[in-house]
C-alpha cells in the first residue's frame, strides 16, 4: 500500500469552494487551468478547482497543445530546448550585447559599468610562436622563413611535391633525396599547420 503524499494547502485556493465536475459535491481544493494562456496566474478565478479524483480524471484529459497548429507546435517544441529564454548566435555567446560586434568594445563598455570607473581593455598581444630547431630546420629544408604561415607551408608543400616526385623526374637520385627530405620535413611541422 502506497503512502499518501501530502500537499500544501493552494495559497489561492477558494475557501469551501464545491468541486467544479458536474455532480460532484466534494470540497474542491487541487486547481487545473481553464486554458495553458492562464498557466502561472496567481487568480483563482482562472481555474478549476477539483476534487482529487476529479483532478487525476482531468490531468489525463487535458491537453495542452490543443488549438495549436502543427508550426505552434514545433516552435514550441524548439523553444523548450532552451527553456523558452531568448537565445543568440554562437558568435554572440558571452557579448554584454548580442549585436555588438568588436569584442573589445563590448569588454570596454562592461568595464564602464563598473563603479563609474573607465578602463580601457587591451587585447594580449600575440605570442611569437616558438619553433623546436627540428622544425626550424624543416622549414630550411623548404625554403621559407620561420614566420611562415600554414597556408604557406601547405601551399609550398604541394609545388615541390609536384616538382621533386619520382614519377614527374624520371629516376633522378638528387631529386628524389630532396623530395624524401620535404616530405620529411612536412611531417615535422606538422604541429604547426
């Protein structure tokens, strides 16, 4: 045998008010909505007030989405994914204001609010990258400076294996080292790319 649940009386419940089913004199003391818009009113004459086998009786029936089209639905449906709280773009997450685009003003603009203080945010300069002298080497071994970006490693990658491979250079030995020793040294810098 379950144990009865007791519940807190309603705040808003009616004193003595009759059960709402038709024909049930029981005390009506459990409150269900007359329509999902009144859902969260604090005012008892937006709900009906059952009696506790009425309000099992009416919780089956009752039906939320009724009177909504298939679209309302679904909107519904995307909205509770996130708890029905306004949402932005990915780009946006974490701005002061969603349509502020240049990220040091929206800092700026926070730290004004700040006790009336001014301060003005500065972005962290960019660490020069540190290369291991392997990698150092690597980008001796094809020809490009040690601040190269990756898209010019991949792209001079790509133009020496198409001039140094074996097939294009028909058994050439010095250039088939040479090609050994680019793909070698791509491999090499392949924590930078």
């Amino acid at each position: 045998m379950s144990a009865r649940r007791y519940h807190s009386p309603d705040p808003i419940a009616p004193h003595a008010h009759p059960c709402d089913w038709k024909g049930c004199p029981a005390e009506g003391v459990h409150r269900a909505p007359k329509n999902r818009g009144v859902l969260g009113s604090n005012s008892a004459e937006d709900y009906f007030w059952f009696c506790e086998t009425h309000i099992r009786e009416f919780n089956q029936r009752w039906d939320y989405f009724a009177g909504m089209s298939p679209e309302d639905i679904e909107s519904f449906q995307r909205e509770a994914i996130v708890g029905h709280r306004p949402t932005w773009p990915p780009e946006f997450v974490g701005r002061a204001n969603p349509q502020e685009t240049d990220l040091e003003t929206a800092i700026n603009r926070f730290y004004a609010g700040l006790n009336g203080r001014t301060v003005k945010y500065q972005a962290p300069s960019q660490p020069s990258r540190r290369l291991t002298s392997t990698q150092t080497a690597a980008l001796a071994v094809m020809e490009l400076p040690q601040d190269a970006s990756s898209e010019d490693i991949k792209k001079r990658y790509k133009t020496l294996v198409k001039q140094l491979h074996p097939d294009v250079n028909k058994g050439d030995k010095k250039l088939e080292d040479r090609f050994k020793r680019v793909v070698e040294a791509y491999h090499q810098l392949h924590d930078l790319l």
